[in-house]
C-alpha cells in the first residue's frame, strides 16, 4: 500500500511539473538587453594570409587555397559583412544550398557569382574584392527579381545605389 502511495505521489509530482513555464524573469533576458553586433574578422597574430587573392581566381569559392577558403579570407569576410547587413542574406550566399560559380578575375578585383538553386535568374549576387585587399575596392551586387524587377541593388563603402540589370556573372 505505501509503495502504491509513493508511486501515486511520483507522478502526481511529475505531472505538476510539466506545467512549470519557463517565462520565470530570473531566467529571462533583461528587457536593455542589446545583442552584441557582427564584429569584423582579424588574422590571429602569425596567422596573416600569405597567398594572393588572386591565387582564387578559378577556383570555387569553397575550394581551400593553402588551407583557406575565399569566404574565410579576412578581407573577403570584412567585405560580407561590412556590405551585407542583412545575416540570412550573408548565410546563404556563403551556403552550401546555392550555386556558386568560379572566382573570376575583374581587372583590379575578384569576384564571385552566385545564386539561389533553380533560382538564378530570379535571385543572385556578386561579390567584388580589390586585389590587394583594400576594404575601399569592395563592392556587393544583389538581384531579386520579386523584389527589385529588373534592377540590382549595389552596396560599396560609399554607399548603396540601384543599377539596371541582374549581377554580372563574369
């Protein structure tokens, strides 16, 4: 009888439980509470990219060049994220569920085109990185058809403008 009570007990006990809400204000975040932003990327010390940029042209973006890749290149990381502020816009360009093509060479810059699966003429972006890595030579192309018609959204450090056209492929 007493092991039948404290059985009862157990699950009388647990079954409470399952209604506790998980709103409790010492658990919460204060209401200031500010997320902390996207802080720009810096080489570990003796960690300096020795390779060129220009070593990328031709490859694919993911394709790692003496052990990196073209995304996780500090200055082609500083450019995402200083011309794109937008993180699901940056996540997908750099994912892995969208089509990249070759790193191409643009006179003084590399570029990288890419674009959503099934999606190219519709959705697509270019990145634009000075040679020598100047953060002034970046430039960002995005292109949603939905959204923009037949023009692209153009982001430099200068600021943002709007150009005819999709995003150059090459």
């Amino acid at each position: 009888m007493r092991g039948r009570l404290m059985a009862l007990l157990f699950i009388a006990l647990t079954i409470a439980g399952c209604g506790k809400r998980d709103d409790d204000p010492a658990t919460l975040a204060p209401p200031e509470f500010v997320p902390p932003v996207t802080q720009a990327p810096a080489p570990v010390a003796g960690q300096a990219n020795t390779v060129p940029l220009t070593a990328y042209v031709g490859h694919h973006p993911r394709d790692a060049v003496d052990g990196v890749s073209f995304f996780d290149r500090t200055e082609v990381a500083n450019a995402l994220i200083e011309a794109v502020p937008e993180a699901d816009l940056r996540r997908r360009i750099i994912g892995r569920d969208t089509e990249q093509q070759r790193i191409f060479a643009d006179g003084s810059k590399i570029g990288m085109h890419g674009c959503e699966k099934e999606q190219c003429d519709a959705r697509n972006w270019t990145i634009l990185v000075a040679v020598n890595g100047d953060a002034n030579g970046a430039a960002f192309c995005y292109h949603d058809t939905r959204a923009m018609g037949d023009a692209s959204r153009w982001t430099t450090r200068a600021g943002t403008a709007r150009r005819p056209g999709t995003c150059p492929a090459a």
